[in-house]
C-alpha cells in the first residue's frame, strides 16, 4: 500500500497556516480537511495541497510526517505558495 505524507496550506485572518500529515489517499483526506471532518486543527479554514511525498510503508510515511513537522524552514518556504 502506497502511503503519502502531505503539506497543506491555508490564508484565514491574512494569516497562513500550515499543517502536515500522512495519508493512504490525499485527495479524499484533502476533502475531510476541507469538510470540516478532518483533524480538529484544521477545522473552518479552506486548505490546499502545498506538496507531497509517496513511501512504500506506513512506517517510513510517518517518520517523514515527524521529520517535516519540525523543518519550520520548509514549512515557511512552501507557506509562501499560498499568498
């Protein structure tokens, strides 16, 4: 099963946000997100897709979700697509 890590990004209050997570479909996560049924962080905000990365494991997807949660730089960086 092909697992995917992911960056959101969204504008709410002249503010960008950004949030990661994993994911074995993106698009339908994306939906949740966007439903409001996603995680609670991400609730009443519009978000869009920033960036991606497949992994063959579940293991490896979540090591990367850590690693990207903690590289502020590149967060800041693909904040940046959002303006």
């Amino acid at each position: 099963m092909t697992c995917f890590v992911y960056v959101l990004g969204s504008l709410h209050r002249g503010r960008v946000t950004t949030y990661v997570g994993w994911t074995n479909d993106i698009e339908r996560r994306l939906a949740r997100h966007n439903a409001g049924t996603g995680a609670r962080s991400t609730r009443g905000r519009v978000w869009m897709l920033l960036h991606s990365e497949s992994f063959e494991t579940r293991n490896e997807a979540m090591s990367r979700e850590w690693h990207l949660k903690r590289d502020r730089a590149f967060r800041k960086q693909l904040a940046r697509l959002v303006t």
